[in-house]
C-alpha cells in the first residue's frame, strides 16, 4: 500500500508513496491504472498517464501538491494487467471519424466527392518547356498548389507530397472534432496517438532538382533541406509535428498499394491496443519529366495527349494505359470506445483489411488475379463478412489492359452469382492514378459512398470491355443496393502488391 494525493479526482504523487506503472489508484468515482510516471516523487509537479480498469481513452494529469486525502492503492502484476485483444472475437472495433483531402478535383474533401459524382475528369495537359518533347503530356494536377496553404517557412522545409499530406490531414483532424493546436488542445495523449501514411516516391523530385541545381551553378546552390525532404517518411514526420503526434509515424511503402496498406496498417494497431487514434492515408506528387518519361518508356501511360479530359479510361474496351495524378487523401480512424467517449461523429467502421502477393512479376499483374482474389477474400474474412454482405466495390482498375482484366476476374470468382448486383466504381477516371495518395483518397470515395448511399459513375468508361462481368456505374451516380453493408476499396501495385479495404455501414 501507499499514501496517493486525490483532488477533485485527480491523483498525483506523495513523497510519502512512490506511484510506478502497473498501480492502481482508486478515487471514489473511477479506478486507473498507471500507464507512465514523467517526473520524480520529489518534485512540486509531476505528469501521470492514467489508463481506464473499464475501459475508455487514457487521461493524462499533469498536477501540483495540494491539501492531502489518503487513498489506497493496489500493485498490480504487469502480467495480470488487462492486454488488448489480438484478432478475433472481443478485438478492439475500428471507426472512421475523419475525412481530408487535397486532389486534382478539388481542394478538400466537398471538392473531392462533388466532382466524383458529376463524373467529371480533372486530367489536363501539363505545360512548360521541361515536358517539350515527351511522348505523354498529360497528368492531374492538384487542384490547389498546397503550398499556398500553410506558412510559407513552413512550407519551405516540405517536399510537395508531405504539404499535399499535411494539408489533407489537417482537414480530417478538423473534422474528427480536433484542435489543429495539436493532441493536447484536442484533449488527446500523444503517445497514444498515431501516424500511418503511404507513399511510393516521396521526395524524389526534390532530388532532381538538387541535380539540376548542383549541375547548373555548383554545391552551394544545393538547399540544405534536401535531403530530410528526399526521404519518403517526410510525409509521416511532418504530420506527425503539425499535430504533436508521439505514438507512432510510420510509413508503408508497397507501390500503389501503399496509402491502403498504411490504412490496414492503422487499423491493426487500434485494434491491438497500441494507439486510440491514428491518421492514416497516403500523398504522392511526382509529376515531373523524368517520371513521366520513365513511364511512357515502359508503354503503361495513355498517349492521349490531344484528348486528355477522357485519356483515363477504367474497364473501358479502348484504354491504352493509365494518367499520371497527384493528391492526398488521410482519414482519422480511432476504436470505438474512444471515438464515443469524446462524442466524436462516426463515419462507418473500417471492419477489415486484406494483404497479399502475387510473387509473379516486377511490374506485369498474375493473369489470372489470384493474388487480388487472396487480398479480396482476407478483407472480408478480417471483417467477419461475405460475398452476400458487399454492396459496392472501388476498384483500382488504372485504365491499364492487363491490370483490369485481372481485378475483374477476382472479383468475379470472389463475388460469384452476387457479382451482378454489385455496383463497382473506379475513380482514376476522373482523378488519374495518385500513386502513394490514391489508396487513401480511394478510401474516402468508399466511406463517403456508404454515407449517402450512392455510387459515382467511372469518368471515361464509355464501353466496358467484353470479357469484363460486373455492374461497372458509368455516366450517373447509383444508389447502393439494400442489401449489405459491406464496401470494399482495392489497390494494387507494381510487383504484385494487393491490399483490400473493408468498411462496414453503421447499422
């Protein structure tokens, strides 16, 4: 036993007992266990993380000695303190409680979703004496140059992908009900508070132009924030600083399946208990000569460079390959108990995820989907659902030949007879391919088709391919069926990456 300090409901130390993780302080009202002690017994104040005995966020105290009551407290064992369940029965339920977006169709998530369901493409030509003589000029720019949206020596220290991700993940922690003051203003612990962003390229435009740089006037023309700004977890780092964010910044890496492996990533560490809140998605701008050189060389962009509002054409029987886009799409996912206890609005549950790999080629999909139909049926295993519980699927169908006919195949096999009722949608018709940034922007299509009960229609998918059995929407949006509750987003990527979303309407 020990002597504690309780005002008000608070607790803090005595110099007479020495409070250590693993205690438990009884007030009167509520029972905590001692997650992290942040200042010695002999000092006037002192920060205590407290964890919930029955559930519910951490709290953390930061308290002064005041007029003394004597409570008791219990030792627990380390081992016998409650451990956060792992996958199965009784595991942690993972909610959606913010949106955020900066892409070729608008700047924020309203622009997002208003030009989605207009069927509008945002695919433009790019111009500038750089892109002269290219065999593709064509891409999606972002709507808003995001540097004009945050502090100009603020700005400075990013590359393009970390402002598009900072940017977005502002306006999903303002739309989760949070401070943009940070964790602390928010009412959040830092340390129980995550990121998870993925990318593919990161800041490797900052690096050319470095070159440009060093080759045209020298060293010294080389800004010195070159390389923290090549590295691709700059996007991760800097929003985990905007935000204060303690618990975790990582980045996932998985070719165009990265921002949705980052989302899966996020919702496994909610669930086990490592974090409350995590901001998770995926940012990419990468649109500068060399890459666009480098993918038409490998013949897997479109060349309509005189016709580029319609050059994205996903499941549509005249593709000739994807367009090149640049954005951001971060969403905040929390558990359950967290997210209501601060009365936060809940989108829908993030319910599932799946993983897989084709082991077949570097850049070529298998054929047959069989690695897409092993990431489809582990999403909905993960979410406790079936085929007959799928209402609406977002494809990644990029416009390029191969790569579609094989998602179309593994949707099928995995939909079976249910495949006709089931209304699917590819957005980089309209917003080219985001690479890194097109898994969490995808993401946000999904929870945001589950929330109005609609489908946009596929920009540029004028006549789907024979071959290609599923209810493709094209020209108008559509309702979703009655039936079901389950909404799948889908992302592949080169060397045969899949990851599979499942989120689940709130019932």
């Amino acid at each position: 036993m020990s002597e504690d300090q309780v005002m008000g409901g608070e607790c803090c130390l005595l110099t007479t007992g020495e409070l250590v993780p693993g205690d438990v302080i009884a007030t009167g009202v509520d029972s905590w266990h001692v997650v992290m002690r942040t200042a010695p017994a002999s000092e006037a104040r002192t920060r205590l993380v407290l964890r919930p005995v029955h559930g519910g966020p951490d709290q953390e105290r930061l308290v002064a000695r005041r007029a003394r009551q004597v409570v008791r407290t219990v030792r627990v064992d380390p081992l016998e303190l409650p451990k956060p369940d792992g996958p199965g029965p009784g595991r942690r339920r993972v909610v959606v409680t913010g949106l955020g977006a900066l892409t070729p169709l608008g700047p924020d998530v309203a622009g997002l979703w208003q030009g989605l369901l207009s069927g509008r493409s945002a695919v433009g030509a790019v111009t500038g004496e750089e892109f002269d003589g290219l065999p593709v000029r064509l891409a999606a720019v972002a709507a808003v140059d995001p540097a004009q949206l945050l502090p100009r020596t603020v700005a400075r220290r990013m590359n393009r992908s970390a402002q598009l991700a900072v940017v977005a993940a502002r306006e999903a922690w303002q739309d989760a009900g949070l401070d943009l003051e940070g964790t602390r203003a928010s009412g959040l612990l830092p340390t129980r508070t995550g990121v998870s962003m993925g990318t593919i390229i990161g800041g490797a435009p900052v690096l050319v132009e470095a070159q440009r740089r060093l080759a045209e006037r020298g060293p010294r023309a080389v800004s010195p924030f070159t390389a923290p700004m090549t590295v691709p977890s700059s996007c991760a780092a800097q929003i985990s600083m905007d935000l204060d964010i303690r618990g975790e910044a990582s980045t996932l890496v998985s070719a165009c399946a990265s921002g949705t492996e980052a989302i899966g990533h996020a919702i496994d560490r909610i669930r086990a208990g490592h974090v409350d809140l995590m901001v998770t998605g995926g940012a990419e701008a990468v649109i500068v000569p060399a890459i666009l050189a480098s993918f038409a060389a490998m013949r897997a962009v479109s060349t309509r460079n005189d016709e580029p509002a319609s050059a994205s054409r996903p499941f549509d029987k005249n593709r000739d390959g994807f367009v090149l886009g640049e954005g951001a799409g971060v969403l905040v996912l929390e558990a359950e108990e967290h997210a209501r206890a601060r009365g936060a609005h809940i989108y829908c549950e993030a319910a599932g995820w799946g993983l897989s790999a084709d082991a077949f080629h570097m850049v070529a999909p298998e054929p047959s989907g069989r690695g897409i139909e092993a990431a489809l049926r582990a999403a909905l295993a993960d979410a406790d659902a079936t085929a007959a519980d799928v209402v609406h699927v977002n494809a990644h169908a990029t416009a390029t030949v191969e790569g579609d006919r094989a998602e179309a195949r593994a949707l099928g096999r995995v939909l079976g007879a249910h495949a006709p009722d089931v209304p699917v949608t590819a957005n980089k018709g309209a917003l080219g391919h985001l690479q890194g940034g097109a898994g969490g922007v995808e993401a946000i299509a999904t929870v945001l088709a589950l929330r109005d009960g609609l489908v946009p229609p596929t920009a540029g998918c004028d006549d789907v391919e024979d071959g290609i059995a599923l209810d493709v929407v094209r020209r108008s949006p559509r309702s979703l069926p009655l039936d079901g509750d389950i909404a799948l987003s889908d992302s592949f990527g080169f060397g045969g990456h899949n990851a599979v979303l499942a989120f689940r309407a709130l019932g």
